[in-house]
C-alpha cells in the first residue's frame, strides 16, 4: 500500500497522534505501532520516487573564467594571504590578550600593498577572499580589486557573494570614455552599478560630457539613483557644475537638495555661496564700542522659502534651538573669504580670537569649523585647531579637530597630532591618530611610544589604550621594532598600578614589536625581486 507523500510528510510534521496514517492491518494481527508505520512508509516511498525519477537535461557550461594579465603573486606572499584568510576574529577581541599579531587586522594593509604592485589573486584563494570581503564591508574595495575579473566572474555563482556585483560592473567592460555610442548604450541600458562605474570613468576624462550624461535621464531617475549620481560629481567639482546642481536645488528628495547645497556651497564663487554669503553676513557682523572689537551675532528669525530652497533644513534636531540651527547652515555654507571682507582685512587667526558676544562663539566656531573642512580651506583649519599645546577644551574638539586636520599637507598633520601627544597625552588622541598618513612620520611615532611608556610606568589601566596600541601595531613604521624591543621586559608594578597591569603592558608590547616585524616581512615578500 502506498501513500502520498504530503500525506507523510503532513503526519511526521503534525504527529501520527493529529494525522494518523490510514489504518493498516499488521501482519499477524495486532495493534498498529503509528510512528514505526510512518518511518516504514517513508523509507519505501523515497525508494519509489528516487527509482522513478527521470533524468534531468545536462546544463550547459558555464562560460570560462576571464584573463587577468597582471603578475602573479610571489610564492611567499601567497602563503602569506592564506594564512590571514585563514584567520578569523576571535569573540571579544578588544581585550585581547597575548603577544601574537592580529592577523585579522593586517589583513587591510596586506591588500592594499599587493594591489599596489599589481598582483593578481590565485585562483585558489578566490573563495576565501571573498567569504572574508562579506563579512567586513571595509574590506570589499581592496578586495574585490585584488580579485579582479574573475573574482567577480565567481561571485555570480553564489548568492553569499552578490555583494561583490553590486560594487563593480558585474565584469562588464566600460566602453572607453570617448566612445560615444558606448557610453550612452551602457547609459541608457546597463546596471546602477555599472552606470555609476560609467559616470565616474567618463567624469575623470571629460567632466563636461558626464554632466551632459547625467542631464539626459536626470528626471527620470528614481530619488536614490540621482541621490548616487550626484555625489559622484564632488571629483573634479569646477564652475561649469553650478548651473546643474542650481537647478537640482529644486528636486523633489529633500536629500538631493541638500547635496546640491553642499556642493554649491563649495563653489565660492557661485551664485548660491553670493547667497549665503549676504544672509551670514547679516548674522554675524563686528562691534567697535568699548576696549576692542567685539564679534555680534543676531541668528536669523525665521526660516523662509527662498532659505529652504537653498537646502537650509528649517527643523532642528532633538535638543537644538531653532534660530542656532539656521545661523549655524548659513554660516557653514558662506564663503570663507567673506569674514576677511567682513571684519577689515583681518587674517583668519585675528578673526579666531575676536571675542564673541552673547555665548555665541561656540556655534560660531563650530559652523566656521564645518565650513573649513567642506571649502578645505588649510588656513582657516590651522586658525581653528590653534596651538597643540593648548588645553583641549578650548579647542574644536576631538571629531571637529580631525576634520579640520584631515586638510592640512600630510607632514604638517602628522607634527601637530605628535605634539598634542606631547602636550597632553593619548586620552583625546585617538581620533586624531586615526586621519594621519600611514606608517606615521618618526616623530608621531615616538609621540605615541613616548605617551605609551609614560602611562605604563605611571601604573595605568593598560586597557584604556587598547585603541591606541592597535592603531600603532598597524601604523606605526615597521623600523621602530628593534628601538621598541626594550620595552617587551615585564616591570614590577608600583603599588598605585592596577592589578596585572605589568604583565598586560609587557604583553602589550611585545605583541607590538612582532606585528611590526611580520608587517616588514609581509612587505619583503610582496616587493618584485631586484634586477
């Protein structure tokens, strides 16, 4: 007797007790044992359906994998990534104990030198790569670069590695920038990734044909897409983008608006920043009564039309006052030169140190600090940073202040982030650290080791520079392993040290000094053999 097989699977899933099977006489006679009966039907009716199945058609093929032409990595560095694939982040990491290197965390740096000197991946680690490129979104650039074509090729197969597609042009090759037919068939009919890959090839050929591109389908595209588009035009951002982004003032996501007053705002010359430029100056003007000149502010009153045309948001935040609100946008998106106008010529370190009245000065600077960083304006940043050596609350705080380096040649950003270490130690360093060009030039180096060593032998909690010990496993230069080497001997603790902190810090560094070590072997090994 056969069943169907719902039926049983219907029974196993409610329980014979629910869904008994139709009634079936043993063999002998006696009482039927349900949930025997069930297993015994099961097994003979996969027997019947597997006998009965038909032969399904072969698949085709898949097509081959395409050429990657670039050099193959060197026997060592192979071995080398197969070790930090093979790696994996254990729970907790952040007490993590020991004086073996993360290699989890030199993983970043190692792609970042291969693709450097355009190595392709072997084939054999593509999987790998690419399991390690989903779990860690900041790896996928370097990633899926190392991987090259066939990486991508390969992620099509695997719905785990669709991520990889949705970042690049799915191995479609772009038509060269001036291949007009090209350009606008993939335009026209490609994939977003694969447009956006598009806009910004042909952006850095001949900005005024991508904007001419964007122009053709820009109504028709959905809010996201030209959220994405626009964005794309911050690289090489010239005069000749106003009147595009003027007219996308007016769009109707708020998003895109905003956007466009962004990048207007960064065009001091516009139409948009004369604009603001007249509603801050309005706001912020200069009072010579009394000993000196004083800064006065008098924040706007209302937040109109034309304002919120101009991407002024007119809702403040949870906890934040209207008028400061707007005085803070309009401030932010004026030009910078407006202020030496404004105030009779004076430098931006003379208009830094105007005293402001009413307890204005700290919206004040924080608007002037934004408007820095989006006009990268290096000699308001340093106006605005003041001196390393003075107390941190008197500066722009830790995230203003890493903004505002993030705008200064490397060298100069790299010797005031050391001699704020000097100056006040690494409690407030840790953000600052994180926007300085790696490996740190060799005075940010000893700043940090210096600060290092003065918290250790001060008895300090070791794990509240964690952070720090593993930004300088990873950025500090690999030369400084054999000067650092004397600081890996444990230490008796003082009686004010927390508890183990003696053997947290040897352990510490000398963790240090072997991920140092391993980052100069793993760059000897990718480096091309001499000739």
């Amino acid at each position: 007797m056969t069943w169907a097989w719902e039926d049983l699977v219907t029974s196993a899933l409610l329980g014979t007790d629910r869904r008994p099977l139709p009634a079936r006489t043993p063999e002998g006679g006696g009482a039927v044992d349900a949930p025997a009966a069930l297993l015994d039907a099961a097994a003979v009716e996969t027997v019947r359906r597997r006998a009965g199945l038909v032969p399904a058609a072969a698949a085709p093929l898949p097509r081959p994998a395409p050429d990657d032409g670039r050099a193959p990595l060197p026997d060592a560095a192979a071995r080398r990534l197969t070790q930090l694939l093979a790696d994996r982040p254990s729970a907790g990491s952040g007490g993590r104990r020991g004086s073996a290197p993360d290699l989890t965390e030199l993983l970043p740096q190692w792609l970042a030198a291969a693709n450097a000197y355009g190595y392709r991946a072997p084939a054999a680690a593509l999987p790998a790569l690419l399991d390690a490129a989903r779990a860690r979104t900041d790896l996928r650039p370097q990633a899926l670069a190392f991987g090259g074509p066939r990486a991508l090729w390969l992620a099509a197969f695997n719905p785990e590695w669709r991520f990889a597609l949705r970042g690049a042009s799915g191995g479609t090759a772009l038509p060269a920038p001036d291949d007009a037919e090209g350009v606008r068939r993939l335009w026209e009919e490609g994939l977003f990734a694969e447009r956006v890959a598009l806009l910004e090839a042909v952006r850095a050929h001949d900005p005024a044909a991508a904007l001419g591109l964007l122009a053709s389908t820009w109504a028709s595209e959905r809010a996201e897409d030209r959220l994405m588009f626009l964005d794309s035009l911050r690289t090489g951002l010239s005069a000749a983008d106003e009147e595009f982004l003027e007219r996308a003032l007016s769009d109707r996501s708020r998003n895109v608006r905003s956007t466009a007053a962004e990048l207007l705002s960064a065009l001091p010359g516009s139409a948009f920043a004369a604009r603001m430029a007249a509603r801050a100056a309005s706001c912020v003007g200069l009072d010579h009564t009394g000993r000196g000149a004083t800064i006065t502010v008098e924040a706007p009153h209302e937040c109109d039309a034309e304002m919120q045309r101009d991407g002024v948001l007119p809702q403040p935040p949870s906890g934040r006052g209207k008028r400061s609100w707007w005085l803070g946008q309009l401030v932010e998106a004026a030009p910078l030169g407006l202020w030496r106008e404004r105030f009779g010529g004076r430098t931006p370190e003379e208009v830094v140190a105007l005293p402001v009245a009413d307890d204005w000065q700290g919206e004040l600077h924080a608007a002037w600090c934004r408007a820095a960083v989006r006009q990268r304006d290096a000699a308001w940043s340093r106006a605005l940073l003041g001196p390393a050596s003075a107390p941190p609350a008197d500066g722009p705080g830790s995230s203003s202040a890493a903004a505002l380096l993030a705008t200064l040649p490397d060298g100069e950003r790299a010797e005031w982030v050391a001699a704020f270490i000097a100056a006040h130690g690494l409690s407030e360093a840790f953000q600052l650290l994180g926007v300085c060009t790696v490996p740190w030039s060799g005075a940010l180096g000893r700043a940090v080791v210096d600060a290092l060593d003065i918290a250790r032998e001060a008895g300090s909690y070791p794990w509240s520079f964690s952070g720090v010990m593993g930004l300088a496993e990873r950025c500090l230069d690999p030369a400084e392993a054999d000067r650092l080497e004397v600081l890996t001997a444990a230490y008796e603790e003082g009686e004010d040290a927390a508890p183990g902190a003696g053997g947290y810090w040897a352990e510490a560094f000398q963790r240090l000094v072997a991920t140092l070590r391993l980052r100069a072997a793993m760059h000897a090994e990718l480096a091309p053999p001499s000739t």
